[in-house]
C-alpha cells in the first residue's frame, strides 16, 4: 500500500482515501498496523483540529433521527460533519454498512458529511484504538465536527467519552423505568443530556423528564472542566428540529469555555496520556499471553483467585515471576 | 518473623496478632510481601466470612459519629466490628492513630470491636491492595463487619466499592450546593445512601436531601445484582440514633437477597478477578519501570503523546518492544 499517497488523500479531504485509511486502521494484522502507524504519523498536521462531539443513546431514543438532522443543521451551516459509530452489537448484523447509510438517507448523501458505519470488531481494546485513530484520520481530513456515536454496550460509553471534547446523552421522555435508566456511570460522563422527542402529545413528558436529570445533574459535584451551569438537560425534537440549534449553542459555548481556560487541550492530554499508558499495559499483557505457559498458568490462578484459594497479589506475583523467567530477563 | 505462629493468633482473633498482621501486609518491602503471602494463604480458612461493608462520606457529614454508634449498636447487638480506614489524605497528619481512635471513643473500647487506623502509605496501588488483605484478615480473625471506610480522596472510593459486599454512601441533609453534591462515579456505585443528621431542626431539610437522592437513583438502570427497590436512600440520625436499625435492616436484606441469587459470590468472585489482573498489570508495568532506559523513554513518549506528537499505539508499541529487547525475549 502506498501510504503517502494515502496520507495525502486523506489531508486532501478525499473520502475514498478516508475511508480505505479508517479501513487499515481497524486491520489486526500485524502489517497493516505498521503501516497504520506509518500514516497517522504522516495525517499529524498541526492545526487540524475537529470537534469530537460523543453521543450516547439505546436504542429507541431516536439516535438516528437525531444525528440526521443535527448533522443536517450544521452541514446547512457550512460545516463538514463526521460520523462514527462505536457499537460492538452491529456484528450481530454483519457491520451494516447498508443499516447505517439507509438510517440517515439524507445525511448520507450530503457533500458535507461522511458517515462511516460500525466495524465488524469486537474486541474493547480494539474498539478504542479503532475509534481514536479514526477520530484523527477525520481530523486530518479536514471535518468539524467528527460525531461518535454509541448505544452503549458493554464499555463503549466509556471509550466514547475517553474521546470526546463534548459528551452528550441522548433519552427519550419517561426516565425512571428501567429500559429508559441511564447505564450507571454515563450520567456522570455527559456534558449535556437531551430529552429527544419533545414533539406533539410528549413535550410536557419530556420536560418533567428533563427537570428529573436536571435535579439528579445538581447533586453531582461540578468538575472544574465545566463552566456554572453545566452539565444540563434540555428538550429536542429531531422530528421538528426543535431545541437543535440551542443544543449545538451549548455545545459551542462548552467547548469555547474549555478552549478559554486551556481544560480542552488539558482533557486531550490526558485522553492521550490515558490511552498511552493503557496500550502500554495492554502491549504488556500481550506479550505475556503469547506464552502458552503462561497463559495457560494465569487462567488456572484466575480461577484460584476467583474461588479464594489464592490471593490476587501471590497469584499475580506467581505470573510475573514466570513471564520474567520465561523472558531470559 | 514467624509466621505460623502469628497466623494462629490472628485465626484465634486475638487482636495484637490481628494488628502485627495488618502491620506486615501494609509494609512495601520485599522480604514483608513474602511473608505477607504465606501469612495470607495460611489465614485462608474456609468459612470465614464478614459482611464487608463499604462506606464513604466527605468530611462534615458526620462519619466518625455514625461509625460510632452503628457500630455499637452492631457490638450491642453480639457481632464482632472491625473498622478499617482508607484514607490516602490522612498522611498529612501522620497516620493519626490518636486522632482514628478518639474520633470513635466508646467504640474504641468495646470489646467487640477492632479499629485500624489509616496507614500512611498513599501509592493507590498499595491502598487497594492492603486493604484487600487487612479486610482478609479480619475476616480470618472471625469479625462478623467488617467496615470500610473511606474519605473519597482520589480514586479510595472505587477501592472500597472494589472490597465491598455492600456499599453505603453517608451525606448530610442540603445537597445541591457544590461542597455536598456527590462525587462523580460514586453515586453509582452506591447501594445504600444514607442522610445522616435528621434531627432536631434539619429532620425536614434531611428529608427533602433524600427524595432528591431516591429521585436520581431512579433514574439509573437496575443493576442485576439489585432486588426490586434498591439502590434505596433513607434517613438517619447517628446522634440520636434513629433509623440506624432499620439502616441495617436494609443492608441485611440486601446481603441476604445477593447471597441467595447468588449474586454475593459473583460480585466476590469478580472482584478478586479484578484485583488478580489488575495486580499483574501493575506488576508488568513495576518490571518494565525497573528498567531505567524504558523509564526514561516512557516519560519522554508520554509527554509526546500528550502534545499531539506521537499516536499512543505507536509510542506504546515502541516501549513494549524495548522491553522485550531489554529483557533478552
């Protein structure tokens, strides 16, 4: 593969070139990672810089709806819009190239917007890298706005806010019942929450909705990256496009707010720093499971632990020991 | 030191062995860590089992109060408390011994309880760690609670919500404002909140803390582990004691239900799973550290990633390569 020639596909802002890029990033295989390294290294142009806006949402709050028309908004707007989905579910049905692209018709066809669907890949590690390096090749590529999308399996949620610059949770009206609850753990991760479908006969149920979260965001302690006020909770409609436009007002007037007080670069460093040291540790484990010995020792004292017939720390001591030895060290 | 014997006196519950044994697994040295290991497997007697219970609660809300006389309510009561504190702040005034045991001065001195002091070490690593093992060893030494109690510095609330059968979050009655409000992450984790001081004149703004607490864990999906009704949020008065008995009655009944659906061992088996891969994780990363040219490289990579310079696959991949080469593989 011509990996310049690539590279400068990419920084031209070509789609075939992005998406043959995104497609090298997500290989496994051990050459194609090099040469992804290669041409991330060679997209790192200094100045390209995308709003990485994360967007969460299950399944029935209207995720596709919205992003159709809050992508819509801003490619009316002269913005050049990216949209990732991060879902390990979608191997069920095959990656859905076709699931993806017909869900947001109108999207999918604009000139300003790319839309890639999920990759076939499940595993997490792989998911995050997958996710991060895209995120930049988009960057590269010259978009505004790169939207990650996930529904939220397992740690995708997770990953997503790992990535992002702005958080956003997508509801439906009726919070409370258990399908509705938001997943532990995201609630404190979002930067804005939405109450989607706030529209005809639902818009006074999405605003007792609304106000539930907005009570429940005030007795979270605010972070120091989020100016007074935020988190909040506002109703949308992606159906008539209300409350979208003051949605993307907030979430300008977050990111500029970060930008102003250097946290968007401080959370970016972080974020990078995070996933360093866990590739690191990753790299680390992989190389010890690629002893079959050793491997095969860490399952049994997996179970020993689990069963309490050995502490986490001897047993652990046990499988670092072996890899030491194991590598001549 | 030997070790036998000290195990014997510890599984005999005798409390100066409990606290020389506490002692060794709290020290850092190499020679300790072993004897720590075979003073752990040799006190790993089945059918010793506490309930280990977690609780974190800002300074302010009343703790040491509430430690004070629910555990002696539980001592009234005919159970063995052993009360640990994890608290990574608490090196700033040496460990305070003095300061853990007045704080609780009835306590302090009921027969039927143990109270340890925060050690003086802060490394996460080794908080989480110790207090894994100092929660073993109570438990070998026959206590029926044993309390984990954490000030929320850091990252010690997710270390106890780790250790913890049952996790109690304490507030006081006005939340909302920024100093109360609860800490990101921690929330979530919680089976039990609890309004402490709902007396006197604040029983009214205790209770309207609490339906805004049961209202924003409705909010939040039902964990599988959770009976119908739970995470639940009550209010209790540590001064004059009210609802402590019912506070209780609660966490039995939780205990009780995950223990029957078999959800006590799952969360216990799981958990000691994560601590064993966490433990060879941190122990991969400490060997790769002890090599002072991947130290140093490491520290220059990540601030290259950090600064947009390098990927983090690509930097990760070169200082687990390094390793390798170091290492002799």
């Amino acid at each position: 593969m011509d990996i310049p020639a690539l590279a400068d596909g990419v920084l031209a802002g070509e789609r075939r070139a992005l998406a043959r890029a995104i497609t090298l990033v997500e290989s496994g295989r051990a050459d194609h990672r090099a040469q992804a390294a290669d041409l991330l290294a060679a997209c790192a142009v200094p100045g390209r810089e995308a709003l990485r806006l994360g967007l969460s949402g299950t399944p029935g709050v209207g995720k596709s709806t919205f992003i159709e028309a809050f992508g819509m908004m801003l490619v009316d707007a002269g913005l050049r819009v990216a949209v990732l989905a991060v879902d390990p579910s979608s191997t069920r049905t095959g990656g859905s190239i076709l699931g993806d692209k017909t869900r947001m018709e109108r999207l999918a066809r604009a000139p300003g917007a790319y839309i890639r669907p999920s990759p076939s890949q499940t595993h997490l590690g792989g998911i995050a890298r997958r996710t991060r390096e895209a995120v930049s090749l988009c960057e590269a590529a010259g978009f505004d706005v790169v939207l990650i999308e996930t529904v939220g399996v397992g740690q995708s949620e997770t990953v997503v806010a790992e990535v992002s610059d702005v958080f956003v949770l997508l509801l439906a009206p009726g919070g409370g019942d258990e399908l509705q609850g938001v997943k532990r753990g995201i609630m404190e991760a979002a930067d804005l929450i939405l109450i989607n479908k706030a529209d005809g006969a639902m818009v006074a149920a999405a605003e007792r909705t609304r106000a539930d979260y907005a009570g429940a965001l005030r007795l979270m302690r605010r972070r120091a990256q989020d100016p007074q006020g935020f988190p909040k909770a506002l109703c949308v409609s992606a159906l008539d496009g209300a409350g979208l436009a003051a949605a993307w007002d907030e979430m300008r007037a977050l990111a500029d707010w970060r930008r102003a007080e250097g946290h968007w670069q401080d959370r970016r460093a972080a974020q990078a720093r995070h996933w360093f040291e866990e590739e690191v540790r990753q790299g680390l484990v992989a190389l010890l499971r690629s002893d079959a010995g050793a491997r095969a020792r860490m399952a049994d004292l997996g179970r020993a632990v689990a069963e309490g017939r050995t502490a986490p720390a001897a047993a652990a001591a046990e499988v670092v020991a072996r890899f030491r030895t194991a590598a001549g060290g």
